[in-house]
C-alpha cells in the first residue's frame, strides 16, 4: 500500500525514530560481541518487523543488515552453547575422565573442605 508507514521496531508507532532505530540496532549488535550474545536475540525481537518482513521493509536496509546478523550470530551461540551443554551432559565422567571432577560444581563444598563447618 503507498503511503503506509512501516516501522522497524514491534512498538510500531509508539517506537523509535528511523535514526534512533539504526544507532539501537547498531549497539545491540556490536554489544553481543562483547561477550552479551543475548543481546543479539533483544535485537531480533525488538526489530522483529523487519526480520521477520524482509520485502517489505526496504526504508530500512542499514536495520535488517544489524538484524540478520544479530540473528546469524544468536543461531551461532546457541548452537554452540547447546553441543557444549549435552556434551557435558551427556559424556560426563566417561568422557572427561579424572578431569570431570574438576568441572562439575556440584562438588565444589567437599573439594575445599566446606561441608563440615557448621
């Protein structure tokens, strides 16, 4: 439809300027590579429009680059997050070995001689 405003964040209306978009989007992204990957998933669903209409949002080219590589780079930790996790999970002692004890937490108390303080 001509003349429909389309916004780029899921506010609509009540949300942020074109630019204010832009310089959000840009610090989101770059703030997940500071060791804050869910910033990344804030940045996909607060610009959810835009992720999520690609066609039809084309005032917003600068956005959508910020958004789908937020979103690339979400899919990317989880992934990783996810093998580590059931790889721990799963392997346990067998896998790891004598260094399992070191990296569960469940132990850490007997490990340093905690449990018979009180």
């Amino acid at each position: 439809m001509a003349g429909r405003v389309e916004w780029p964040t899921i506010d609509g209306p009540l949300g942020l300027s074109h630019q204010d978009s832009v310089a959000y989007a840009r610090r989101f992204f770059n703030f997940g590579f500071l060791c804050l990957p869910f910033l990344w998933a804030v940045n996909c669903f607060y610009f959810w429009p835009v992720l999520r209409h690609p066609n039809s949002h084309q005032s917003h080219p600068e956005i959508r680059r910020y958004v789908v590589g937020s979103a690339i780079g979400f899919l990317v930790f989880a992934v990783i997050l996810s093998s580590w996790s059931l790889t721990f999970m799963i392997g346990g002692n067998r896998l790891f070995g004598q260094v399992w004890d070191k990296l569960v937490m469940y132990n850490v108390a007997d490990r340093y001689g905690l449990t018979g303080l009180f």
